[in-house]
C-alpha cells in the first residue's frame, strides 16, 4: 500500500516510471486489478479537475467511487480529519483521495491503514498536478534536462509552483519565476518576465489565488493583465518551439487572454486530458507493495 503525499518522497527513476506508465493508460493500456475496489473522493476545499479527473480515472479501473460531501457530513459537528478518514477505513473503503486546506495536513493520518492520495494540501503541495505537467512536458519534448521554465505570478500561494519546483530541479530543468514582487518567495531564482519570455520553453502560469491572500491584495487586476498578463503580442514574443502551460483554472483577463487558453503554443487542454491517466496511474500504483 502506497500512500501519495509530495513527490519530494518520490524518487527520480518512479516518477519517470509513473509517466511512462500514464502514456501507456492514455494509449489504451488495460488493467483489470483494481476492478471493485472502493474509493472514497474527500474533498474539503473546491475542486473541478482534480476531483472529477479522479472520478474518472477511478471509473477507467472498474472501481467503486463514492464522493463526500463535507457539507452534509459530521465535519460540520466538529468531528476532525484523522477520525473522518478512519471512520472510512472501518466502513469498507480501499483507498481515499484527500484535498485538504491545511498544509501538511496528511501529517494528522498516521493511523489510517488505508492508502491515501492527496489531491493537495493547501499552500503546501500537489502531487497529482505536477505529475501530469511533467507528463505533458515529456509528451512534448521527449527529456526534462536542460529545459527551462519560469513559473509566472503568485509563486507564493501556488502548491503547483512549490511541488513543479522541486521536482523539476531534480529531473535537471533550470526552473525560474517571475512576476510581481509581492509573489515572489525564493522558491527559484527570479527572471525579468519579457526575458523569460523570449528564452523559456516553457511558461507556466499560475492563478492569482485571491481567496488565499491573507492581506488586502491592492494590486489591480487591469494592471496585473497589463504587466504580467498572457496576451496574444506576449505569445508572439515566446520561442517557436516554447508552450503555455497553465494548472487551472485560469482567471481569464487578469492573468491569461481568451486568445492565450486556447492558441497554438498552449497545452492547457491537454494538461487537463492527462490528469485522468496520470490518476489511473497512482491509483494503481497505491495497491503495490
Ligand atoms: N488544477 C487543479 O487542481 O484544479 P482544481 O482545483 O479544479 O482541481
């Protein structure tokens, strides 16, 4: 049984086996050993693609998906996280997908015998997104070394940027960020956005996490849209060969264009597509020894 925390637990040579094997789910590859197992999606923060994908992946394997509802549950009594996902574990479900707001807040479930995958732990990490973007990235360019990548806006909230960062300087990417300031944490070291633009191939961009700005965030979003935004004369500046990755879900007009979601160089639609296969993956890889 495997658990799914942060990938900095992950070694180099599984994360390149959970690719290769993703690709092999998304060419059609076949597996039938997870087939009724019971799933449990717990998500106490909103999600569209990382829950759904989920479900979806779990629908691929045969298994049986349930989705709690923290609404309607004893959440709302008191009840805390450790006891919510043991009471799963004695009621019959055989793993748990897990997105939480508390960084770190896996470090509570040390007594719950039943796999579990995070679908991200607030400001902390997310290891089912940075593992399709690295799929996506190796559909693209076949290798990781050498390749560059700046991570552009609210690096600060951004457990995508936190979880890529780590990972990606490992596989030998030279990682960057750019963009106000006020985002920036150190997590790599930091490039003039113009310049990253005309030298990197690829551009992450990252949502302006509004909900979690603990402060009131006084820059405005015309003005963001106008310095750091993706606009179609920003997309003509970047490499031939460079690409537009964005986790989602995009604030269209602050820090993307309409033009840049869908435009020749993004890889948005298929950073979503390969967050199914990616999942089927590490649902798979849970019930191995
Ligand atoms: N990228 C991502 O995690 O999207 P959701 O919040 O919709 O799951």
């Amino acid at each position: 049984m495997k658990n799914l925390f942060k990938l900095s637990d992950i070694s180099i040579d599984e994360i390149e086996a959970i690719i290769k094997e993703s690709i092999r789910f998304k060419a059609g590859m076949k597996y039938d050993k997870l087939e009724g197992k019971r799933v449990i999606n717990a998500f106490f923060e909103p999600s569209t693609r990382t829950q759904y994908s989920f479900i979806s992946a779990e629908q691929n394997l045969g298994m049986i998906a349930t989705n709690f509802n923290v609404e309607t549950s004893s959440v709302k009594k008191g009840e805390s996280l450790y006891d919510t996902m043991k009471t799963f574990e004695m009621i019959g479900y055989d793993v748990a997908i897990v997105r939480h707001p508390t960084i770190k807040y896996y470090e509570e479930l040390d007594g719950v015998k039943i796999p579990i995958l995070s679908g991200g732990d607030g400001s902390g990490s997310h290891p089912t997104q940075s593992l399709l973007d690295l799929m996506t990235i190796y559909e693209e360019f076949g290798h990781f070394k050498g390749l560059k990548i700046a991570f552009i806006g609210d690096i600060r909230h951004s457990r995508v940027a936190h979880t890529n960062i780590e990972i990606m300087d490992r596989l030998g990417m030279e990682t960057y960020t750019s963009g106000p300031k006020g985002f920036d944490d150190g997590s790599a070291p930091f490039i003039n956005f113009e310049k990253a633009l005309r030298e990197m191939d690829i551009i992450m961009l990252l949502r302006v996490q509004f909900e979690r700005h603990e402060y009131d965030m006084t820059l405005d979003r015309n003005q963001y849209f106008n310095e750091y935004g993706m606009t179609k004369e920003r997309v003509a500046l970047m490499k031939n060969s460079a690409i537009i990755m964005h986790p989602a879900p995009y604030n269209r007009g602050i820090e993307i264009s309409d033009y840049a979601v869908e435009c020749s160089k993004s890889r948005i639609m298929k950073q979503m597509q390969n967050g199914v296969f990616v999942r089927m993956t590490v649902l798979k890889r849970a019930f191995e020894s």
